[in-house]
C-alpha cells in the first residue's frame, strides 16, 4: 500500500511509508457467500438462522438423535453447501447416534494420533491446559491423500467461559487474494506432512512408524470444490510444508501469504458453545481454529470424520 504524494509547492518528500506487501492490507473485501450456479432458495424441512453473511447457520427444529429421511438428509447437505459450517443446539447425542448421523455422509476416519472415546472412530478431545494442537487455523488431515470431508463435533463439558471455535471460509479467502497472486497460484502445488501438526506429541519410534504410514503428500495450493465447482485455498499451517519447485525462501515467504488470509474477521465465523451442541462443517471449504483461552478449566469435545475424496 503506497500513499501519494502531495504535490503541493514546497512540501517536502515523504519518507518511504510502504507496508511490507506479504501480510494482510486495510480495503474493501469480497464477501460471496455462494458459487457461481448455486441457488439460494429456502429450507422446508427445519428453520435456518444464519450467524453471519458469509459462513455459519444454525438449524432449528430438528432431533438429530433420529434417523435422516432422504428428503432431509438432501436439504442439510444443501446447507452444509451453501452455509459451510451448521449448528444444533442441545442435542445431547449418544456417541453412537453421533456416529450414525455422520455415516449418513459417508465411510468415518480414524485418526492414529488422537485419542479415543468409546469407539476408534471417535476422537475425544478433553483439554484444561496446554500443550494442544487446535489452537492454528487449519484444515483435518490434508496430510492424508484424501483428506476428510468433513467432521461433526460434540462438546460435552465446557469450562465457566471461553472456549469458542471458529471456522474462515478458505473460498472467500481465495477470493479475497490480489489478483496477481490468484493467478501466481492457481495450478501451484503444496506438500502436505503430518509433522508439523503432530511430531511434537509422539515418542520418537511412533514418529518413524507414523513416517512409513504417513509420507508427505501434494495437494493443489487451491482446490476446486468437488461439489460447487469454487475455488477454495487448500494451505495450512498445520501440515504445510512447502510449495513445490520454488526456493525455500520464496516458498516459505509465499506460504506465509496464504496461511494469513484465514486471519480476516470478514471470512469468519465464532461460535460459543452450549453442552450438547453439535457443530457439523465441510472440511473441504474451511479451516477452524479451537480458541485455548480456559486454562486451568475442563473442556471436553468428541469428534466423527468423515472420509473425503482426493483434492483437485
């Protein structure tokens, strides 16, 4: 961002004033909530209450503790299209009911690097200090060759205050690039590893098990939505390492770039728990960010991915 230079008679030069142009810069953002072609047309089947413009809808009047006609199976996935990340209050699942509603959307993943609840498809979460590994805006286990489609989480105990989650819509991320950089981007490719993410809470011989289980991955620097066809920023600093053939410095300067757009409060959305809500996003839109503000208190969540398919 350069500011000009007055031309009146007798000013004197300004200084150089040039903000560092790999950050994030003051302006106008694009807020597009929606892909070329979608429809936005109402709901029949429960009541949507957006909690912004952009991503992040709770959906009333449903039991999710019931199986799913098609019917409305078909208009939530809709709104998980159009909305990025649905809410419901109070439904104080089961941990197997939790896990039937998410295999309406497909084959479940397990996660060797986190803990168990009741079931090896269920990740518990069950946190009152630090260290942890939620607290950075990214996306589930793009160190994967198919990262997860999406993830319906739990929260069963929560501390007196604090610990929200927030999600960014990574289309709107991208959208929101210089148009220079969009183009220097699109057709990029990244490698993905679980390291970053996970080495330091492993012994050294799972780390050399988990590197013959896990080899890094590439994935495309922006992936287009399998489903609505959008371009979305597909980097994050959980797992990405480096973008492949450029120069480490150029490579980490560029990463650096990417991973800020997550950061803008235009393309987020911040939710404040309830015990038994469940929140229900589209990993292949999204990054989240667990906010770890309630040290010394309990917070305990349970999570069921979701298998997703190869990112293009």
């Amino acid at each position: 961002m350069t500011i000009t230079q007055s031309t009146k008679v007798g000013s004197p030069p300004l200084r150089d004033h040039r903000v560092p142009g790999d950050t994030l810069v003051e302006g106008p953002r694009t807020v597009r909530r929606l892909a070329p072609g979608q429809v936005d047309k109402p709901y029949q089947l429960f009541e949507l209450a957006p909690l912004g413009p952009l991503l992040g809808a709770e959906i009333r009047g449903l039991d999710l503790s019931r199986p799913l006609t098609p019917a409305l199976r078909e208009e939530l996935h809709r709104a998980l299209l159009e909305w990025k990340v649905l809410f419901f209050r109070a439904q104080r699942l089961s941990s197997r009911a939790q896990r039937d509603f998410a295999r309406t959307w497909g084959e479940l993943e397990t996660n060797p690097f986190l803990a168990t609840g009741d079931d090896s498809e269920v990740a518990r979460f069950d946190r009152n200090a630090l260290p942890t590994f939620e607290n950075v805006w990214h996306a589930d286990t793009t160190f994967r060759e198919n990262p997860s489609l999406g993830a319906v989480l739990q929260l069963h105990q929560l501390p007196p205050a604090g610990g929200d989650t927030m999600w960014a819509d990574m289309g709107a991320a991208y959208d929101n690039l210089p148009p220079e950089v969009r183009e220097r981007v699109d057709g990029l490719r990244a490698v993905h590893d679980f390291l970053p993410g996970f080495a330091r809470f492993a012994a050294p011989e799972q780390l050399a098990r988990f590197q013959e289980e896990f080899p890094p991955v590439e994935h495309p620097v922006v992936r287009v939505h399998p489903e609505t066809g959008r371009r979305t920023l597909f980097v994050n600093v959980s797992f990405t390492t480096r973008i492949v053939g450029l120069e480490r410095e150029e490579s980490d300067r560029l990463l650096r770039q990417l991973f800020q757009q997550a950061h803008l409060p235009e393309v987020q959305v911040r939710y404040r728990w309830r015990p038994g809500d469940i929140a229900f996003w589209d990993n292949r839109a999204t990054q989240h960010y667990a906010v770890n503000d309630y040290a010394p208190h309990r917070r305990v969540a349970e999570r069921v991915a979701i298998v997703g398919d190869r990112p293009y």
